[in-house]
C-alpha cells in the first residue's frame, strides 16, 4: 500500500512549494502555440474565480452566523478571496481580448503572451497559499457529511450552468469539515464520468488546495491530470502533460507511475500531426517512451510503450525520409545539389529508426547516391542488405541489377526475413480522411490511469478501489493489462450459477 507518510511529506512542503507548483501545471513557458497557451490561461483563471467565489460565499455564510467576523475589513479573509477573484476576472479580460487579437491576426507583441503566462502563475501560486491558509477559518466544529445538505438556490453553479437550480457543492468548496475530503472526491468522480470535467476538477482541486493531509491527495493530482487527458482539446492535452508531470514528480516510485509515463507520452501522440507537419510532439513522444523502457524494465505494460514508440519512430522516420526524398529529388532528378543534405537523412533514419517501416526505400536511395559520387563500395553495401534483410521488398529487383552492374556480390535472403511484408499503404479513403483531418493513425487509450473514457456503472474501475480503500491502492490491485477496469460486476451477475454434479 502507497504509504501515508509520502502524504504527510506533501502536506509539509505544500506551502513553501505552491509557487513553483503553479508555474510547472502551466506546462513549459512557450508550450503550444499561442492560441493554446491562452487557452490553458483562460481555463485556469475561470477555475480560479470559480474556487474563489465559493471560499468567499462560505466566509460570508459564516459571518452571518457569528458577528465577530468583520468581512468589510480590507485584510478579511473574504476581502481577500474577493480580490483574488476580481484580479482573475481581470486577467481573464486580458487573455480574451489577446486571443481576439491573434484569432483576427492584429499586430500584437509575442512577449505580450509571456506576460501574461508570468501573471497567471503568480496568481495561481497566491491562490493556492491563500487556499491553505483560509482552510482552518474555514473549518465546520461539526461534520456535516452524511447529513442530508440543504439545497440553496442560486442563478448558476458558481458561473458554470445555466439559471435556476441547486447549488449542489457550494459548501462542499466553500467550508472545511472532517470527512468532506471523501466526499469531494466521490462527487468529482461523478462528475467527471459525467464528462462535467471543470466541475469534477474543481472538487478535486478543493482536496489538494484544502486537505494537505489527505489520503486523497495523491489520487486527486492523478485525477485531474485524467480529467484533462479525457476532455482532450490541445491546450486540454497540454495542461494533462504538465499535471501527469507534476504528479510523477511527488510519487515517482508509485506503482501507478509507470502508466503515468506512458499517459504523458499519449497526450503527445494524440497531438501528433501528419509526417510532413512539426515533428516536436513526435519527439517528446519518443523521449517519454524510451524513458518508460528504460526506467520501467519488469512493467506490466512494457509490450505497450515498445508497440507505440514503433509507430512514433515511424512518423520521425517518414519525417526524416520526406525531407531526404527532397534533396534527393533535387539531386538526382534536377541535378540542382543537395547529395550530401539527402545522404545525411538517410543515414540518420538507419542509425536512429532501425526498425523503420519503409527502411528498403532508404536502403536503395542512399545506395544511389553514392553510385552518384563513384563509391560503388559503399553503395554495394546498401544494395546487398536490401537484397539479404527485405527479400520481399519492390526494390530487390532494381538493388540486384545494380549489383549485377558493379560487379558485387548478391547474397541470398535471410531465412528469418523472409515473412517481413512491405510496409501497407493506406487505402485511398483513409489516405483522403488522415491528409483532410491531418491524423496520422497511432495506437492510444483513450482512457486515463484511473478513469475510464467510457464509463460503465457495471465495471469496477482503479478510482473506484481508490475510494473504498480509503484513498490508498495496492500494487496488486493494479490490473496487469493496460485498462482502469480491476472487475466486470455485470459479467460476473450474468454468469450462469455453477452445480454440483451428483456422484
């Protein structure tokens, strides 16, 4: 079992560290483009009002009931919280009117971003002090948890739905009592099951902001970086990668950090472009991949991370070999230059991707070049290693030619490449869908470490074992394959009684 003093560690180092901690969840400086770092601004300044408003309504609640506390006062914590929240309205005018800007293509100075990316960390790191320090004011003498809650009603759930209702959670938010932390977190899950990903991640960041101390805390990190990872826009993808970050940086011996890992390099390859686009996501991808193989030899999930690193290498290989087959064509087609900018391609994908798909159509355009610069030897070498390792390939006919040509020897085919295929090519319609949409096809789970993407009341999920053990899991609880599904409840309802047979 994950040990509770990781969790006192957290709730002594929680204050000192909220400033840094809210300059990493911004992801890095410069992260995305401009248009997804101001939307990772915007949603973090939304939340922050929202979680704000609600400390403030439940202050103000309290001083009705007792008038010792002056919330007029400048200094009040409410007068405070008020503030805090106004500046975040504040900001959030800013970013928006930036963003007109940039969608209209107005003249505006990059450094404006930046700016504006220093403020809104530096109000987070505030809030989240404030947060800390208001939770003892906060604090209820006695625990309403599982007490029926009177329903109050409010024109909108602190900002976020429409008129008229219940204010469900605003004293889940707003007040501090023992037992609430359990509850925050059961309600969050729903609401994120629910695909109400804002609301379950402000309960959940009540939790971290309010409960240094609970069992829940661990658990409440990963699951907002879930909650980004499942909602899934671009500047969602970016806040999960900063939020998984963040997380393996507290427990980077969990049992649960392997799948960490790879859930970061997901949200990578999920931004992956077609080979010809940016290949900077590509490349993270790979980084975290190789850092889960390394770092993780005995994981469960191993085959997993080795499949998904294949399928990125073949996007930085097909990169690599776009940009080759450039300079090739320049060369060898138009007799313009470019031999050396196309061997150095070529030879970086056999040197880095040596499992890439189209590694035959490398082999025999790097031979060529050096035809063309009268290394036969070195091009002999190249021709051959089509001919033994890709007896399957087109080009075998032409490198055996060459071979015939130069003088070379032909070797026979390897034994043990003989079933290796040529690399598929995409049929003409989902050529037409990944060129129109820009996708290249990857394999990844939608799903989230604790969180499923489509939930189902019958199955048993790692969130749901999280919460009736109390806040904690088991290494051998975690299921063995990549899913968050420990148990299938309706499967094992529907399965036919078993009789004894009579001797």
């Amino acid at each position: 079992m994950f040990s509770r003093k990781v969790v006192g560690l957290i709730s002594v180092f929680t204050i000192i560290l909220a400033a840094s901690l809210a300059v990493s969840a911004q992801g890095k400086p410069g992260d995305g483009s401009e248009t997804q770092r101001l939307d990772v601004m915007s949603d973090k300044l939304e939340r922050m009002r929202r979680s704000l408003e609600g400390v403030a309504s439940a202050l103000k609640a309290e001083a009705k009931d007792d008038t010792s506390k002056d919330i007029k006062s400048p200094e009040s914590f409410y007068a405070r919280a008020m503030g805090m929240a106004e500046e975040a309205k504040r900001l959030s005018k800013d970013v928006n009117n930036l963003s007109g800007k940039v969608e209209r293509g107005d003249q505006h100075e990059k450094s404006d971003v930046d700016s504006l990316e220093q403020a809104v960390a530096e109000l987070q790191a505030r809030v989240e002090k404030f947060q800390s320090e208001t939770a003892e004011a906060r604090a209820l003498p006695d625990t309403p948890v599982g007490k029926p809650r009177e329903k109050k009603k409010k024109k909108k759930f602190l900002g976020i739905f429409g008129k008229g209702g219940n204010d469900e959670y605003e004293d889940l938010i707003g007040s501090v009592s023992p037992g609430r932390d359990k509850e925050l977190f059961i309600v969050a899950t729903r609401e994120v099951r629910k695909k109400n990903y804002d609301v379950g991640r402000l309960l959940y960041q009540t939790i971290i902001s309010t409960y240094p101390d609970s069992p829940y805390l661990p658990m409440s990190k990963l699951a907002v970086a879930d909650s980004f990872f499942l909602e899934g826009s671009s500047s969602n993808l970016i806040q999960a990668i900063a939020s998984y970050q963040d997380w393996l940086t507290f427990f980077p011996t969990h049992p649960l950090s392997d799948r960490v890992v790879l859930k970061i390099a997901e949200a990578e390859m999920r931004q992956i472009g077609l080979p010809d686009r940016d290949a900077t996501r590509a490349k993270r991808a790979e980084i975290k991949l190789k850092a889960l193989i390394g770092q993780y030899p005995n994981s469960t999930i191993l085959d997993e991370a080795k499949k998904r690193l294949e399928e990125v290498q073949d996007n930085l290989g097909l990169h690599n070999l776009y940009i080759a087959n450039y300079y090739y064509n320049q060369s060898v087609d138009q007799k313009k230059g470019g031999l050396k900018g196309a061997q150095s391609r070529y030879r970086e994908i056999i040197d880095k991707y040596p499992e890439f798909c189209f590694m035959d159509e490398v082999l025999f355009k790097l031979a060529v070049t050096y035809q063309l610069e009268e290394e036969t030897d070195q091009a002999a070498r190249y021709f051959q290693r089509i001919v033994s390792d890709y007896p399957n390939s087109e080009y075998v006919k032409k490198a055996t030619e060459q071979l015939q040509l130069i003088g070379a020897t032909i070797p026979s085919a390897n034994p043990e490449r003989t079933r290796i295929e040529p690399c598929a090519q995409p049929g003409f319609f989902s050529n037409f869908k990944n060129q129109l949409f820009g996708i290249y096809p990857m394999t990844i789970d939608d799903s989230g470490v604790l969180i499923s993407d489509h939930f189902d009341k019958g199955k048993f999920e790692l969130i749901d074992q999280i919460i009736e053990n109390q806040g904690e899991l088991n290494s051998n609880q975690i299921p063995k394959a990549l899913t968050t599904v420990i148990s299938d409840r309706s499967a094992q309802a529907n399965a036919a009684p078993v009789t004894a047979t009579p001797k």
